[in-house]
C-alpha cells in the first residue's frame, strides 16, 4: 500500500504494451475462448500422471476448467483454473462484458512426499500477492522463488497462491467498475477456494492446520482475512502489509489503483476504461471496501482494538522497512501503529523492523522467518539484518 507499492511500479511497465492488453470484447468473451483451448482430458482428475487426482474438482461454487502441471516444478507446482460466480458478479445494470465469468487460477505448491494417503494430513499455508501482481508472483525466480525460499525451511505443508487482481484488495467490492461488474474476492478465496482445496487434498481441517501471509496489498489481505476470519486461520504474517485504510497515502494509492488497474486480472482488462473505477477518492474507496462507516470491520488498526487478533497466540508477525527514514517509510508507520494497537491489548505477536524497501528481496527473507516462527523453533534475531523483534 505504499506509495511506491508494486501496483505503481507494475503499471508504469506495462502501460508501454498496452496495445497487448485484452480488450473489453475478446475479455467478454474470455470464459468461454479460453475453455475451448484447453486439451481434450487437461480437466479431468488425474490426467497428469504427475500430479494428485482431485476427487472434487467441481464443487463450493467453483467449477474446474485446467488442472495442469507448472513447467520444471517436477510436479510439485500445478495451477488449477476455474469459473466462478464471485469473479465477477453483475453489479449496476447489465455489465458490458458477455459472458460475466473470466478465469480465475490458483497455483499450488506441493510437499516433495505429498501423498494423499499419507498418514499425517499436511498444513497449508495461503500466500496472498501483491498490487499489480498475480498468482505466479510468489513462485516465480526474481520475485517470491517460493521452491527455493521454502527449501530447508521448517514448512512442511502444501503452500496455496491464489490470484487477487491486480487491484483487488482482497476484497467484496461493494461497488462496481465502469463497466458495471464488481469482483468477489473475499467469497472466493474464503467461501470457494479454501473448502475446496480441503475436499481435493489430504489437510488438516481446521484452523489449527491453516496460515495465511502476503506481502504489500496481499499483507493487507492476510490481516483482513486473519481478523475477520480467526475460526479459519491459526497464523497470519504481513511483509510490509497495508494496515489502515484511513491514512491519506493508502487512500491515494487504492484510489489510483482503481484506475490504473480496478478489476484486471493479469492481462485481461488491463488499461480497459470498463474495469476501471471512475470518480473521486472516496467513491474509489467506497467501491471497494463499502461505506466508510463500514470501514473497522475490514481495517486491521480497527480489528486489532476489538481484539480480532487475539487467539493467534504469538502466530502473528509483522515486517515492515523504511526505518531510520529511507525506504518505505510510510509502511514503517503504519505497521509501527498496528504493532501499538497490539500492544495496547496485550495481543501476543512478533514485530520485526529496520531499514529496507518494498521489495522481494526483503519478503522472501521475511517468508522464511514466518515459516520458522509458525513451523519450528521461533527465530531469536529478525530477518534482513534487523536485529531482536521491537517488544
């Protein structure tokens, strides 16, 4: 949520290859196109020697369209790519993209012995993306390089990275773009994917076995959904996560965001004028999370006074640069707030800061400190050279 937040930097790149991006009518379109390009059997359970058999592939409202291995992962990472009615939803009038659905992937990331009779079921760990990213962000060499970040690490589970939007905050947009459809981001990773992947996986079941993490826009995404979802989730960590929407920067940045970008997915509807949210801030604002008066219940320094946090137990971890004045100075801030409004509760967590940037560089170091501090055996010194966690 920084002002130098990925989102920025993404859309500045791609805005010089526009001309590739997915106009309004082939992204109408996209559902059914892109489904009618998929091999004969790609769909089916099991098709892929190399990968588990999915026993539900069509169930809590997502309907399975390509269950596929990622090239050179050995099997270990595959992208499931579904239809659902929360990406997107009609919203304001007949919207002006036909059919409504556009595909939607989750990449996967399995333990080298995944097995679905093993006799122990496997954690998962959800990693959310950040602004102007997409599902491949933590996986791909250059940004999160999650097999080789995890390799080592204390993490024995299947780690699940949903697509969020380029813009999505992770949320139920209470609005709708120009083009008169709104995404359902929340409803889908909360409501459809994650009972999903428990009925086509051997995971432990309940919140005890489920962490959730992210970095930038996807921190403010692990918050939101930790705090307003802790019957679910055991673990939440924030790489230099967003956590007050009220603040005037964030506001500039999700209100800009919202017209570089809005509902975009990778490249379909990127720079489209139907995405896009048109207006003043507010307005931007208010399609996204709602009325303002609405606002604590999906803010994390307002969850954190109601004690929303308070059954993680010490299995909450903020990391956040810009210390000492340089860098993301203006994540510093925020997260120092939060780290404040959990001290004032006395809501045990882990707070680890210092000089850094907004960048991967830093978060994949913060990925392995989470992982030990939920996994194994709590780290004494702060990642990225930061020293002991500020008490």
């Amino acid at each position: 949520m920084a002002r130098t937040s990925l989102l920025a930097r993404a859309v500045a790149a791609l805005a010089a290859t526009a001309a590739l991006t997915v106009g309004a009518p082939a992204a109408g379109a996209a559902a059914s196109a892109w489904a009618a390009t998929v091999p004969a059997g790609a769909r089916t359970p099991g098709a892929s020697a190399a990968l588990p058999a999915l026993p539900h592939p069509d169930s809590h409202g997502l309907t399975l369209v390509n269950w596929a291995p990622v090239a050179g992962s050995t099997g270990r990472m595959a992208d499931a790519t579904f239809t659902t009615g929360a990406v997107f939803a009609p919203r304001g009038g007949t919207p002006l993209i036909s059919p409504v659905r556009v595909p939607v992937t989750v990449r996967i990331f399995l333990p080298a012995d995944y097995r679905a009779d093993a006799p122990v079921p496997y954690p998962v760990l959800y990693l959310l993306h950040g602004g102007g990213g997409d599902f491949r962000q933590w996986s791909q060499g250059g940004s999160g390089n999650l097999a080789a970040t995890l390799a080592g690490s204390a993490f024995p589970g299947i780690a699940v990275m949903p697509e969020g939007g380029r813009a999505g905050w992770y949320s139920d947009w209470a609005g709708q773009t120009d083009g008169r459809f709104a995404p359902q981001w929340e409803t889908f990773h909360i409501e459809q994917l994650l009972p999903w992947i428990d009925d086509n996986f051997l995971t432990v079941k309940d919140r005890s076995g489920r962490a959730v993490a992210g970095a930038s826009m996807g921190g403010y995404g692990a918050l939101r959904y930790a705090g307003r979802h802790p019957e679910l989730f055991s673990a939440v960590g924030a790489f230099s996560g967003g956590t007050d929407v009220y603040q005037a920067g964030a506001q500039r940045t999700i209100a800009d965001s919202m017209w570089q970008a809005g509902a975009a997915i990778g490249w379909t509807g990127l720079l489209h004028p139907w995405y896009r949210v048109s207006g003043d801030t507010l307005h931007r604002m208010e399609t996204v999370f709602g009325p303002r008066a609405g606002w604590p219940s999906v803010n994390p320094v307002s969850l954190a006074l109601t004690d929303a946090y308070r059954e993680y137990a010490g299995k909450l971890a903020l990391y956040a640069g810009g210390a000492g004045g340089t860098g993301e100075t203006d994540i510093h801030g925020w997260n120092r707030s939060l780290h404040e409004d959990l001290d004032s509760r006395s809501t045990a967590h882990r707070y680890c800061t210092g000089s850094g940037e907004h960048d991967y560089r830093y978060w994949t170091e913060e990925l392995k400190d989470f992982v030990a501090l939920v996994y194994g055996a709590t780290p004494s010194e702060c990642p990225n050279g930061w020293g002991s966690p500020t008490p």
